[in-house]
C-alpha cells in the first residue's frame, strides 16, 4: 500500500524530472545508456518502481532483454561495451559512497578515456537524480509493475 502519492506531489519533484530531461535533451550520454544506468541504480537500491519503469522503457527503445537480464552481473559478460562498463562501474561507486575512497582518482581517469567532462558531469546527475526518485518512491511505497512507456 503507498504511504503517499508520488503524482499528487509531483510539482514538488518536478526538479528532479527536470534534471533528466535535460541530460536526455544534452545528448551527451546514448538514450540505451541512460536507460540501462536508470536501471543499475535502481537495482542497488531495490526500487520496484523505478526497475519497471526503466525497463520497460528499456525495451520500448530497443534494448534486448538478455542485456536487462545480465545487468545486475555486468562485471561477468561481455554483453556490455567499456563505455557502459565504467558508467555502471561509476554509478555502483557514486550510488554505495561506501567509504571516503569511494569514486577512486583510478575509476575517474578510465571515466574521463570515455566521457568528456561535460558527459560525465551528466552521468553524475543522472545518477544523483536516479538515486532521489528511487528513496522517493521507497518512502512513498509505490507500488511497481503497472507502468507504461512514455507515461511520464
């Protein structure tokens, strides 16, 4: 049962939606990446809702089921390019924060062989935003599995 409406308060949270339009409109970062990262984070997280709404909004861009499949274990396929392997890698280590070392100088400049700055500022935020739409709706208790693509 939700606690609490996340569309009833949704002008409040239109900042948050706002930062992923326009990481979408920058076109810095491949739609299929924001998607898949969208995804990782959320399953670190455990958000129900967030996980049905990206994938299928996933697969209604065309990402293969097998690559959702695989995702919560990237490290061990190699369905996945370098690109998306650092940017999962990069979205595990900003979401977790698990010690003051997180987001090694290491991580960083195998980031910076793959994105521009610009770009991975982007994936920065995307990842910030993901993570407070997934403790918005684990706070809220939304319930997953009756979204629908482009319904948002």
């Amino acid at each position: 049962m939700n606690r609490f409406s996340v569309m009833k308060h949704y002008p409040a949270l239109q900042p948050l939606a706002t930062i992923t339009q326009n990481i979408h409109d920058a076109g810095r970062l491949e739609p299929a990446l924001i998607e898949l990262v969208l995804m990782r984070v959320s399953q670190i997280n455990g958000c129900a809702f967030c996980l049905d709404m990206h994938s299928k909004d996933a697969r209604a861009a065309g990402e293969t089921e097998q690559r959702l499949y695989l995702l919560p274990a990237w490290r061990e396929t190699k369905l996945y390019s370098e690109r998306e392997r650092i940017a999962f890698a990069w979205a595990e280590e900003l979401t977790k924060l698990a010690s003051p070392e997180a987001l090694p100088d290491s991580l960083y400049e195998q980031a910076r062989q793959h994105f521009e700055e610009e770009a991975l500022v982007d994936l920065a935020m995307l990842i910030v935003a993901i993570n407070s739409w997934n403790r918005i709706n684990i706070a809220a208790r939304t319930i997953g599995g009756s979204y629908k693509p482009a319904s948002h």
